[in-house]
C-alpha cells in the first residue's frame, strides 16, 4: 500500500468526486482515464435508494452512463459493473 500511495504522489492525478452528468469529459486528452465508480444497479443498497444524500442509482442512469461512456472517443476508462450477486463484470 506505501508503494501504491507512493506512486500516486509521483503521477500527475487529477481526482474529482463529481456526478457524470456534471462534468466536463471535453477537458480531456488522449493520455486521461476516466474511473467510474458508479452505483450497482442490481443491488439495493442504501446508498442507491437517493435518501443518503446520493442520487438514486436507476436504469435511467446507467443508459445515460454508458451513453456517455460511448461518446468518450477514444478515452481509456475502467467500469466495474454487478451482473448478479455471484458475478462483476469489469470493462
């Protein structure tokens, strides 16, 4: 884990906690990774009920996603998704 943190504060990174809806993706270049970390949509987690002080998690968000994640052209971005509660896929 120290060689991790380590590698991180040599690396130029750019962490951002921010809906995808809201972000600006046309900032970007080539050399960025997009990281989602988005809700499970299979799970029902308090977290993705939208009374935590998190936005409801629904197919309508994660169309709007993986839309978004389409039109990145080209942009490198790893999405770990559930697919039953045995089995994630990772892209």
């Amino acid at each position: 884990m120290i060689n991790f943190v380590k590698t991180l504060q040599e690396k130029d990174i750019v962490c951002s906690n921010v809906d995808f809806m809201e972000k600006k993706f046309s900032v970007l270049e080539a050399k960025d990774l997009v990281y989602c970390d988005s809700l499970y949509l299979i799970t029902t987690g308090s977290y993705n009920d939208g009374k935590r002080g998190f936005k409801d998690w629904m197919e309508v968000e994660e169309i709007q996603l993986l839309r978004l994640l389409d039109r990145l052209n080209g942009l490198k971005f790893p999405i770990i998704q559930y697919i039953s509660t045995l089995q994630y896929l990772s892209f």
